[in-house]
C-alpha cells in the first residue's frame, strides 16, 4: 500500500491547501487499492455483486440457428430481384424441437419465432409478408427481403468458450439473466466491502435523544447509511461520537479493526474543535485538504491501520456532494468495479448560473427533457451547503468544471444523474 507521502510525490503541483477536484480523483485513485478475497454467490444472490472473474460462456447462445420471426423458412437462394416467389408449405417448426423433416426447392417451412432453423434452409420471411397461394401454399411479393434474412446465427450472441462477462462487471439485472441463460448457477463475487462510519460533534443529536439548545439532529449517518445501501457495502455504523479524545480513538479503533473504509462526518474544518483532527493524525497517515470546490472544501484522507479513511464536512449538502464525487468512486474501486466514474452527460441550461473561475462547483439540478429531445437543467435554488431539502428536490447534479466561468442561457453544462447512486 502506498502511504499520503509516496501518493503526493506522483502528483504534480499537488498541494493539500489547494486542491483541484480532478487532482483529488486521481490521488484517491492512486491511494485505495482492490480488495482480494471473493466467494461464490447464487444468481439471485449476485445483484450488484462485482465479478471476480472473467466469467467464460460453457455453451453458444443461441446453441442452434433459429428463427427470429414467426413466418416461413426456406432457402433464400430462391429469392430473385423483381420477382414474386411461390412456395409450397411441407411441414411446421415448432421452438423447443427440431423439425425433421426436409424441404427442397419451392418448398417451405412454417416456423416459429426461436424454432431451430430446418436443415439447409437460411431465410424467414414473416407470416405478415405472404399471401394465400392456393391450398399449402403462400406467395412471397418481389423485393420484400434479401437472403438470410430473420435468421438468429448459432453463437451470434455469446459463443463456448469467450467471456460472457469480464471481470470488475457490476451485476445488474441483465447480466443476471445473461447468467442464467448459460445455465450457471453461482458465479464468483467480490466479497461485500465493509465501511464503518460515524458522526462527530458534541452538538449533533441521535433519534430519540430531546432537543436541546445549539443541537441539531444528525442527518448525515441516515444519508451516507443510504449511499453505502445503494452500494452494497456491509455497513459498521458507530453512531455519534462526542468531541472526546477517549471516545474518538476508541471509535477509529474499532473501526480500523472491522472495516476496509472509514467514512466519518464533521470535525474538520478549520476551527472546529480538533480532537477529530487530531485523533487521525495520531492514529494514521492522513492528509488534511482544502479543495478547491463549492460545496465541501474540507476533506481528510488516508489510512487508518489497514482501513482507507475519509473524513467528509459537516454539512449535509457537501456530505453526500464529496461522497458523490470522491469517495463513491475509491469506494468502487475498492471493490474491484472496472467502472468507478460517474458519467457525465451533457445538458442546456435553462437559467444563468453565477460561476468563479479557480473551483469546481456542484449545483443541486432538476433535469428533464426538452419538447425538442435533448436534456435541459436548471437549479434548485437557494445552493448553501445546510440546504437538504434541496438534495431531496433535485435529480442530479450540475456539475460546473474548475476553469468554468458563468453559464448563459443555453450553454451547453455536464450534470451527474443521481439514479443508481441516491
């Protein structure tokens, strides 16, 4: 594992008090590295599970050539431009068995959609393509389709012995059912990560405890508790910890001794009480960064024994912002996903957005589409980093690069879509 010292020295210009959004994803890209251990898990067990190893196909999909269309097959050689064709129907295919008998010149099969193709026949036309020619037979119109046409070639989808899947794959539904249609039962997974988090501050308030003056209730463990869910983690929460060295380094070490990752909320910005600050310093390699961003300047990074650790603001906003941008991606790569970014895509503005060159923002959007097809986005509003409401309005976020200056009416901006994430 490398340590903050031998990560900073790989990076060019880095420097902790001014740190772009961009040089943070390659630090933390550079810092975390894949977990090792995997098991086995059931098909239905394996939703959004990452694969361990390429997964090879045992069988050709389809295992036969098939037809994709309910028609009639026969051999597309027939076919002759401007030229009607007539055929004579000499027996049905049925999908789930080999018809057996043979069809020859002028002759034809009726066919079902994923019935095996008849032996030396290539071409389907639909049954909606043909007209009634007499008794057993149909009438194909000139120039209605060329040969080969609405066959399924055998292996055309996945052929024995490729990958079917490759590994870091997240399992999503339909590689699921990609699964189980090779007939396998269990694949292997990369085992579920384990991240302890907690919540620092003497001011901040669990459910159930009585409101008191100067408190609040905390919000941050139920939002990143949401974004570790959606991730699939095995989730260590440690609740509140109170602005207490003892308690502090009691919680770091639990964690350190059950986790793979450390996600901790509060504590340090500058002039906030340091005990958070200073615990991780003594327990860990930590480094302390002010990056350059709206929201969510501060941020703490590093290990804590064997256990990444990122240490995220206070402010609800700039909690899950940081957990979106930073720590989901390391996270990912933790656990072994090839894909780790989120996409970007692109979208019109629908207002003006006040923007300062020097720093990357995050604006809470609403993205919809335009009457025209295209994206379109606008703000939520009122962007202070306190604003959780705001979070719950929006479906993305605006993202506004480092060199980005203001945004026009029109202008072209990158959002990141929540789905999947949030």
């Amino acid at each position: 594992m490398k340590t903050i010292a031998q990560v900073a020295a790989e990076l060019q210009g880095y420097d902790p008090q001014a740190l772009s959004a961009a040089a943070v994803g390659e630090f933390l890209a550079r810092l975390v590295e894949p977990v090792t251990e995997h098991e086995q898990a059931g098909v239905f067990d394996a939703l959004d599970r990452i694969l361990a190893q390429d997964l090879v196909s045992p069988i050709s999909v389809p295992p036969h050539d098939n037809s994709a269309m309910d028609g009639y097959a026969f051999h597309g050689r027939q076919l002759e431009a401007g030229k009607a064709l007539q055929l004579e129907v000499v027996g049905t295919a049925l999908a789930g068995k080999a018809w057996q008998g043979t069809a020859g010149p002028g002759q034809c099969v009726k066919i079902m959609t994923g019935a095996i193709m008849p032996a030396g026949l290539d071409t389907v036309v639909p049954q909606e393509f043909t007209q009634p020619a007499g008794e057993r037979r149909i009438r194909i119109a000139p120039d209605m389709l060329h040969p080969g046409d609405n066959r399924r070639l055998k292996g055309e989808d996945l052929r024995e012995g490729e990958p079917a899947l490759r590994r870091g794959e997240r399992l999503t539904p339909a590689a699921c059912g990609l699964v189980a249609s090779l007939g396998i039962a269990s694949v292997p997974v990369v085992r579920r990560l384990r991240v302890a988090y907690f919540s620092t501050g003497d001011e901040v308030l669990s459910l159930g405890e009585a409101p008191r003056e100067g408190a609040i209730y905390d919000s941050n463990r139920y939002t990143v508790f949401g974004l570790l869910k959606r991730l699939g983690c095995d989730i260590i929460d440690l609740g509140v910890v109170r602005d207490d060295p003892e308690r502090l380094e009691a919680a770091f070490n639990r964690a350190a001794g059950a986790a793979d990752a450390i996600i901790t909320s509060g504590g340090v910005s500058v002039g906030e009480a340091d005990y958070t600050k200073a615990m991780m310093k003594k327990l860990g390699d930590v480094a302390f960064w002010k990056i350059a961003m709206r929201p969510g300047r501060p941020m703490a990074v590093g290990r804590i024994g064997p256990a990444a650790l990122f240490g995220l603001p206070g402010n609800p906003v700039a909690v899950m912002v940081t957990f979106l941008a930073f720590v989901r991606p390391a996270l990912l790569r933790m656990m072994g996903c090839s894909g780790t970014q989120p996409p970007l895509l692109k979208a019109r503005s629908e207002e003006p957005i006040r923007k300062k060159a020097g720093r990357t923002e995050y604006q809470r959007g609403v993205v919809s589409t335009a009457r025209d097809g295209s994206l379109q986005a606008r703000t939520t509003g009122n962007q202070g980093s306190g604003v959780l409401s705001s979070m719950v309005q929006a479906n993305g976020l605006i993202v506004l690069h480092h060199e980005q200056g203001n945004v026009a009416v029109g202008d072209q901006i990158d959002v990141m879509m929540f789905e999947g994430a949030m």
